[in-house]
C-alpha cells in the first residue's frame, strides 16, 4: 500500500504561507493553497494552489475537499463561512472560533480581562460621549482601534485631544468601522510570546522575544528580550495559560507591552507571525514546522535558542522603485546573517523579507544583520 | 521595472533537487525542474516542471532555454549534449568538462595521480591479464570497479583471488562495462570535504566529515572527523587544490580513505552530495544554498558549524513494505533531531530519508539521532 502524505490547506498565500511550505518539504507533509492571485508570494513556489477569494465558500470547500486540515496565512476569513465547513467534519486549526476571537479585538480584551490576565485599560467606543469620558479618565492622548481588520499600524490612531478623537470617530462612521479605546501606556519594550498547542494537549512555548515596532510596524526582533527573568517567566506562564484557556491549536503569537516593569497583554494572532521569523535558524524547531506540527496533531519539537542570541530585522519596501532583491549579491558578502525574502515587489512599507543573526550577544547578531539589511536597502557605505 | 527572479534548471527531480528547491525559497531563486517523472520527489514540491528523460537533447534544450543557469541532481547526462548547449551560449555549472571528468573514474584516476594528489594504486583492466598483474603487484583482494554509473556500493566489487576477478570480467565484458583495478586500502576511517566554488574564483571549504560506510552505502555523517587536526588541515587544503585546478563551479564532495594515517583521494562528486546532507542544520550555510549561490556567482557563505558535534544518519528503506513515513509521530516524539524525508517509496536499500542531530559531542548528537532513525524504522524499545 502506498503512503498517502498528510496535506495541509493554507487560507492565503502571503509569506507565512511560503515559509510553512518551505519547512514542510523535509517533513514530506504536502500543501495546497487558496491564494488570491496566482503568482502570491507562496503561489510562486508551490505546485498545487486553488485561486480564489478567501472569502468565498466554494473556493474555502474545495480548499477543505482537498486536505486534511485547513490553516490560515491571515485572519481575513469569515468564520461562519469556516465553522459550516467544519460543520461538514473538516478540521480547521485555529478553529472558527479561536478565528472569530482574534478577529474581533473588542471581544479578545473583554474575554482576557474578565480572566483575570493584565490588559492596558479599555473600553468600546459605541457613542460619541464615550471618548470625552474615556479621556477624562485616564488622560489624553489616547489609543483608539479598529476592533477588526487593522494590521501594521493600520486601524490604530493617537488621539491628542477629543477633537483629534472625534475626527478619528467622524472616518470610522463614515466607512463603518467599529472602534474601541485604550489608555496609551508608557512603553519599557514590547514583547511577544510565542506558543504551539496540538489537539491533543501538548504545549510548547518559545522564549519571549523583544519586537522594536517603528509606526506602529515590528522592524526588529531581539532573543533573548531584555527584561529581568521574573518577567520572562511570568510572560511565558502567561502566554501558556491563555493558550489553553482558549483551547488554540496552532502556532499562536501573545504580545504584549511591558510598561514600568508590568506585563499587560496586547494582542493575540492564531498563526506563525511576524514576531516568530527568528525560530528558523533561531530556534531548534521553527514556528513554520511547528504551526505544520500542531495543526497535524504531530508532537512539538524543542524551543531553544540554537545560539547565544538572536536578532531579525525585517526588510521593508521603500516605494523607490529600486528592488532590494537587485542587491542580493552585496547582502550575501556584506556577513553571515541569513537573507529571506518573501516574493514580493518592494512597495513602500510593505515587509518583503527579513534577515536573521546569530551570534554571542544581541549586540553583535544586530550589528551583523544591520550590515546585511543595509547592503539590501542600498545604504551600506562603500 | 519589476524584478526578474534568477532562475536555476536542475536536470533530475531527486532528493538532491528537492533540497535546492527547500533552499531557493528565502533567496528567491526560481527553480525548474527535468525530471524522469512528474512523481519524482522534487516534482512534488516544484511548480515549473519539465518531464523528460536527462540524456534527450530536447528536454536539456527546453530547460537550457528556460533558465540563467542549468546544474544537476545527478550525473547520468551525456557531457557532448551538454558542450553543445554550452556553445550555443547556456551557462551550465559544473560544466559538461567537469562533469565529463567525474563520470569517468578511470580519467579521475590518472588526472588526481598525475597531478600529485595521493590515491589508491590504481589500474586500467583492459585485458584479463591486466588482472593477475594488479593482483600479483598489489595483492590479493583487490577492489575492481566500474569506471562509469556506480554508485551506493553498485559497481564495485572486492575481488578474494583471480577467479573472482574474472567472473567480474566476465559479467562486465556482457554489459560492455569498463573496470578499473585499485588496491585494497586497510582503513582508518572515510573522509569528505565539501568544497564550493564560484565562477569568479571564490571558494568555501566545509570541515571535514567522517563517513561511515556499509556495503558501499554511507550510512552515517559524523563532524567534527575523529582524525588529527594535521589530517583535518591536509584533507581541507587538498579539496581547495583539486576545486581550483578543475575550475569547479558549484559544491564538489572529495571523498578520501584514510588509511595508516594517511589521506587518498578516493572520488571526486560535483554536485550537492550524500556527504553534505548534515550542513543543512549544522553548518551556517547548507550545501544546497552554497551550490544555488555557487552557480549563480553570488557571494559564497560561512562554513562553520552551528554547534559542537553534528551527527547525520541516514534513513534507508527496508522492503518490508512498511513506509518509515507512517512514524513520524513517534520519530518527532523521540528527540529533537531534525527528520528530512525525499518523498521517496520505501524500496530495500533505497536512501529516502535522514535525520540529523547537533549536540555538544558526536557520540551525544549520534545516540539522538540513533534514537529517531530507530523510531523511524520502528526499532525503539518501547
């Protein structure tokens, strides 16, 4: 009898996509993708991909006929499309469920804090009165979200004042948009905690990562995070708790801000994410073979640093025109540091790849990859 | 203007394209494919695929035609189709002279000899008498081999006394297969250095690695080499002499006996070998990516080690009709050596997988890969 190899659906064909398809060739586990287009990022290098919207339940059934379990690339799917689906015996990890909470930043804060876990002080915006009261009560400026859909600082405004606030309030009537309000904490850092949970119960979680955000983009991460051990501690307890609270199979990224010493949990995203790109050569099991791991039910592998420490440092299109990919062969000689990219034309502030350090200190694995992302970008000196 | 991927046409679809295709992903590199089947291993996780046969003219055309530069997963492709394309102005790396000179292992022989590199003695078998001769000379057994097509132990043959000897004749003058003779070296140990050169002159040399070899078939990758570091320093120089006096493009192994303390040359391999596989994880480049950067002429990267000890072991199939494949769960459960599986059915004697392990001394990293290996072919006490 032949072997019949374990095939995963990927929702989306961004990067995340691409690079779980890269960590699944080794573990012979074949993907199919729905990808909007057909030369996406993950499109370009996988051979079976449907073209469809990920909004579209033909296209989402024929993803699920096709595969043992369906993932997602990103959270842009309706979950009632997705729990129908699952309805009809298919698996789906994160489930519609853990997928209709991520979506929705209004319930993830609620739900966190009636927990009992540390969240920056909120409330939802569903009159104009509440933003003159939210002010007045812990101070302006403050932080006001979309409550779905916004993604490298998009759907997030610093309001000064409540005419800054109101007008914030005016586009979002206009288009629709459901807000929800939030004390603007002093930063010491933010931190992000990944952690995979199987099916079956087996949790692993990675050492907490310090993510440098530049308007409102992650540009760079840093392992180990530079926070004393008690809250390393606390954030990895943390970041397990809620991951099985919430029951999430998959990789999932917790973030959160530390301010004056505290932990307060941001944001949850059920997937491999932006904040995980350092595991591949970082850590002995990537987040990508990880994600694959639990959503197959397939036991976890090992979380530790492969070196001392660990920096990525994400590479951004510039809107020059220019293509970084042009000066690969500068990057490759400017240092060791590992160059991924994603694909994908260099649009202004779009991420398209990113390049990862490894060295005895993150000192000096974030001189090294500076180095190499400077030869990308065109600014190394000659 | 959009950016024109580099673009990279393997003949063969193995494990070794596989591989390449794994490691193309983060550089961007388009690769595509001539492979024998459209189930071939690397088929099944490349989307661009020509399926033809490696010694039809128009297959190699078609992919000439289709790529920046053409290399191979295997050598089983006639030199004089090659020289032809390589006239009409193709890149082909190695070029259709060096793979000429590694299929050949009489003209091997006598190019490494004449140019003072040590090797085994060694003879042409031209007539019977050629036969007694060597064996009188040197000793009885003596190792006859194929000059073209072995590999994994097929093609050689130890011969006890001339009559073994001449039942190879025998059966070798059915096939029209050319011998060689060679002296039976008492071993210490099997060396191989991976050496990577590009067209512009570059050259990266890989540490050493013992090779552990059963009935021709190497069966476990070990680094650091258990030899003096005089050994390790002679076995290092030497690969770099031979990449530079054949203009090597690309990831060449040389394969060494040690025998009494002292380095042979045994064959050279001008492609990714069996012998690198342990690079993937362990070295800060993989031999994939060096052989892409290789033949592309970018700037080739580190060797080093990512760890202290670096154990490979690989994976055969065993006839039982038992795909190892089906125990990846308890494979991954039993360490956190890294699986790699060829998307290859379990045929006896077939390598269709390995699993490597780092660790802080190769008899830690061997007994963690062992552990996984025996997982695999359901040989774990339970």
């Amino acid at each position: 009898m032949s072997y019949r190899r374990p095939t995963v659906g990927i929702v989306g064909a961004g990067q995340l996509a691409r690079m779980m398809a890269q960590a699944a060739i080794p573990l012979d586990i074949r993907i199919v993708l729905l990808a909007a287009c057909a030369d996406d990022g993950a499109a370009q290098v996988v051979p079976e991909v449907i073209v469809g919207a990920p909004d579209d339940p033909s296209a989402l059934a024929a993803l699920a006929e096709r595969c043992d379990v369906m993932t997602f690339d990103h959270e842009l799917v309706p979950p009632e499309i997705l729990a129908n689906i699952e309805a009809q015996g298919h698996r789906i990890w994160p489930s519609s469920s853990s997928l209709a909470l991520a979506q929705d930043k209004r319930r993830q804060r609620l739900e966190l804090s009636a927990a009992g876990f540390s969240v920056p002080a909120f409330a939802n915006l569903d009159r104009p009165e509440d933003m003159a009261e939210f002010g007045e009560r812990h101070g302006w400026p403050i932080v006001i979200k979309a409550s779905r859909g916004g993604y490298d600082g998009r759907g997030v405004w610093i309001a000064g004042s409540l005419e800054e606030a109101e007008s914030v309030w005016n586009g979002a009537q206009q288009s629709g948009t459901v807000l929800l309000a939030e004390e603007l904490l002093p930063l010491d850092l933010e931190l992000a905690v990944l952690v995979a949970r199987r099916p079956s119960g087996q949790v692993a979680v990675y050492p907490p990562v310090e993510t440098v955000q530049r308007a409102g983009i992650c540009r760079e991460l840093r392992v180990p995070a530079n926070v004393r051990a008690n809250l390393v501690a606390e954030a990895v307890r943390i970041a397990r708790e809620i991951a099985e609270r919430i029951g999430i199979v998959g990789i999932m990224a917790v973030e959160f801000f530390v301010s004056r010493g505290m932990l307060y949990v941001n944001e949850l995203a059920p997937r491999p994410h932006n904040s995980g790109h350092w595991t591949i050569e970082g850590a002995v099991t990537s987040q990508f073979e990880q994600h694959l791991r639990a959503v197959l039910d397939l036991p976890l592998g090992g979380t530790d640093l492969t070196g001392d420490a660990v920096v990525t440092i994400n590479l951004l299109g510039d809107g020059s025109g220019s293509d970084p990919r042009i000066r690969l062969g500068t990057a490759l000689a400017a240092g060791k540091a590992h160059v991924h990219f994603y694909g994908k034309e260099a649009r202004a502030g779009r991420k398209i790849g990113h390049v990862t350090a490894i060295a005895d200190s993150v000192k000096s694995a974030d001189s090294q990859a500076r180095r190499v992302i400077d030869a990308l970008t065109g600014n190394l000196p000659a």
